[in-house]
C-alpha cells in the first residue's frame, strides 16, 4: 500500500517498530547520469525553484472510523520511525518514492536530508562533482533536498525528515547510518530496507 500524501505515522509496539508496506515500485532500473547544469537550468528530477508548491492540505475533520491519531508533535523526544521493506538494489528508487510522496504532501524540499549506507545517491555524486565547497554550501542553504553518504553523516545537519537507504550489505554501515538519522530527524525518520535487519540494528540500541 502506498503512502498517503502525509507524513505516515508508524506506532511502535513492544517488539520494536513495525515495517509499512513497501512503496510499490517494479525492478530497479539503470539511473540516468545527471548531466551537467547551468544557472538558467534547473537540476533535472529535483525540485527546483520553480513555482511555489501548493499549501499543505487542510487538517482532516476528527474521525470515528476507529484510526489511531497521530500524537502531538510537541513533547516528543525521539521521530517517529517508519519502515518501507526494500531489497538493497531497490533502496534508491523506495528513497525517492518516500521523497516525491513528502513533496507532494506538501513538504519543503529544505525540510529533506536523504542518507545512503552503501553507494553515493546520483545526486550526491552529480552535486560533488562541482567540488566540495559548492556541495556543502548547498547544505548551509538549506533551500533544496540534501543527499549525503552514511561516511558523512556527522557532518551533516539536522532536518526535520531524515530519509536512510539501507542500500548495501553492510550492517556495521547502516548501523552508523541509523544512528546518525536518528539523531538528526526532528519529526520523521524514514529508513529503506530489509525489516528485519533494520529492526535488529534498532532492536540493538542504536
């Protein structure tokens, strides 16, 4: 089941969080290299500076169909936590879904951080090729989604949604990709991959 165009909301029980439905998405396919960008041009499957992205939708009315309601925001310590099942090579595309969904949803695209554990998002690639300081500056802008390594994560800065693609084998990465999301997400973190090895790395205290 896909998800609705609002932050989900994903209630953890005593055995550790609980894993969504998958966004669905078939097999992976090749990603396009970005090619180069100018200043007259905006940065292709980005959001740009475009239009202003409508208002977030108005709060639903109270319902009695038995839903549970989401919590308060205030008083919270620690994000919500959602789980979207995705096989590493699939990781990527379940990252963008999530990000394209929050857009929608009436996000900021500054309110974004997207984390990889195994190789670098395109973007993040696309981004470093201009050369480090113009990719850590776009960061300090904090105008645009911001795509980092789970190498960089402590470098990185909080954001209210911390999206983590769980995108390689290696448990020791996505346990320090974890650990660092989930001290960065003001509001929701959101982590891509295998269930249960992601709840065995949160089950572990991370």
């Amino acid at each position: 089941m896909p998800l609705i165009p609002e932050e989900p909301q994903i209630h953890e029980s005593a055995q550790g969080p609980r894993a969504t439905p998958a966004i669905g998405r078939p097999a992976s396919t090749p990603r396009p290299v970005p090619g180069p960008r100018t200043a007259a041009m905006p940065r292709p499957g980005r959001p740009g500076p475009g239009p202003a992205r409508p208002a977030p939708p108005a709060p639903r009315p109270h319902s009695t169909s038995g839903r549970p309601q989401a919590a308060p925001p205030e008083n919270r310590s620690a994000p919500q936590l959602q789980v979207i099942p995705a096989v590493p090579d699939g990781a990527l595309d379940a990252a963008d879904e999530a990000v394209d969904l929050l857009l929608d949803s009436g996000r900021a695209p500054g309110d974004i951080l997207v984390l990889t554990t195994g190789e670098q998002h395109p973007w993040a690639t696309h981004e470093l090729s201009f050369g480090e300081a113009a990719y850590w500056a776009q960061q300090e802008a904090g105008d645009d989604v911001f795509f980092a390594g789970a190498a960089a994560a402590d470098r990185v800065a909080a954001r209210p949604v911390v999206i983590v693609a769980v995108n390689d084998a290696d448990d020791a990465a996505a346990t320090r990709a974890l650990s660092a999301a989930r001290g960065r997400a003001g509001a929701l973190l959101i982590v891509c991959g295998d269930p249960q090895r992601i709840n065995a790395v949160l089950g572990a205290g991370v």
